[in-house]
C-alpha cells in the first residue's frame, strides 16, 4: 500500500514540477543564474521530501512549490524592468581579457584560476591569449571569447589593426572609448535610457535621440532595445 502511495505521488509531482518549470520559462532548462538554481533545488527538494514522507499531505509540498514559483514569476518580471534588479539577481558580467591582456584582478574576485580559463578557452577552439579581444565571463558561468579583428579576417594573429579597422575608429569619435567594453553596450532597456553606458561614451541623451531620428524615433519609451557595437553603429529595436 505504501509503495502504491509513494508512486503516485512520485507521478503527480512529476507533471506538476513539468507544469511549473513550464510555468516559469524556457530560461529555466537553459543556462541557469544564481537565482534560478536557488529556485530549482529549492523546488527538487520539496518535491522529494513530500515524496518520501508519505503520511504529509500533498499541499504541504504545493503550496511552498507555487509560491516559489510566484517569487520567480514576480522577480522574472520586475527584472524585465529594471537593469539594477537584474544585476542584482543575475549577477554582472566579468572581463576577463582585453586586448590579449588578462584581468588578474576580476580573476581574482572570481576566484577563477587560470586552470579553469584555459579550459573554456579551449572549449572556444582558443590555445593563444594574445589573439583574444574580449574574454567575459558570464553570469551563467559560461566563457563569451570575441577574437581580434585581423585573427578573423586573416586567420593569424599579430596583436595589431588592420589598416581598416584603423582608419575606421579614427573616424569614429566614440569607437575608441567602448572597444574593450562589454558589446554590445546597451543604450536603451524597454525604454529605459541607460545613462551610465552613455557617460561612460562621453555622450549626452540629446545625442542619443539626436541619433534615434535617424530611425523615426521621437521618443525614448518607443524603443525596445537599442545597443552600439565598437564601431559606433546603432541597433534600434522598436516596441
């Protein structure tokens, strides 16, 4: 009788957890943040103690599961919202390398050893930091690696421009100010302006809608998403 019991709780809580997971988004089963495996093992849990203990009543288990849940939905959407909520519980991404040059210092705040970076650059088919542009360690984890321009186009690294890209950032008044930031540097979030990466372009919100015009934008709130890469080019996502 009470393996009876025991395996259908261990169905019902099956496609109830397949329902909540469902629930709580696709992001759930990808990489996960801090925050979401909090939630997951918080979740795993749960389950398997109503599970085991089979003279618990099944709410005992749900109610706690579908509040996390609730939690999750609710800091999921404000995050949506704002930048600082998401730092706050996705965590901020990390460089690592700039310009072939490592970032002892973020490394060491990581507590990421050399070790584990030589393994995830290999994992990019990487064997030679001084061919990287940009290496950032992601919230999740996981390593971006953006290789130089000439290793790209020429396959051969050299530690230098080429005559292109040269005659390109000098052009450009705001290229070299963000090449060795994180990019695409996002200028707007869900119609947010997001003034500290335009401080950090020495540029002004007049500038960016001056900019934005040339996209039939009259308003910041219009605009979903917009970014710049370090050749100065916009991306304008509109609502």
């Amino acid at each position: 009788m009470e393996l009876t019991v025991v395996l259908l709780r261990t169905t019902f809580m099956y496609f109830f957890i397949f329902l909540i997971m469902r629930l709580m988004g696709k992001r759930e089963i990808g990489k996960l943040s801090v925050f979401d495996l909090v939630i997951s093992i918080m979740i795993a849990e749960i389950a398997v103690i109503v599970i085991e203990t089979t003279e618990k009543s099944l709410f005992l288990a749900v109610a706690p599961i579908l509040l996390l849940v609730i939690v999750q939905i609710g800091i999921s959407f404000f995050s949506l919202k704002s930048r600082k909520v998401r730092m706050l519980f996705d965590g901020k991404p990390s460089v690592l390398i700039r310009d072939g040059h490592l970032n002892r210092e973020e490394m060491r705040k990581q507590r990421y050893n050399l070790d584990d970076l030589m393994l995830q650059l290999r994992d990019n088919q990487v064997t030679e930091i001084e061919k990287v542009e940009l290496a950032v360690l992601e919230s999740t984890g996981k390593l971006s690696v953006i290789m130089k321009e000439n290793v790209k186009n020429n396959g051969e690294g050299t530690g230098k421009s080429n005559n292109s890209d040269e005659q390109l950032f000098d052009k450009s008044d705001i290229s070299s100010k963000i090449r060795y930031e994180l990019l695409p540097m996002a200028l707007i979030l869900d119609g947010q302006v997001q003034d500290d990466n335009l401080e950090k372009l020495g540029k002004t919100r007049f500038w960016l809608k001056s900019e934005l015009q040339n996209y039939e934008v009259e308003n910041f709130k219009h605009v979903f998403f917009c970014s710049i890469d370090h050749k100065g080019k916009l991306y304008v996502d509109k609502k």
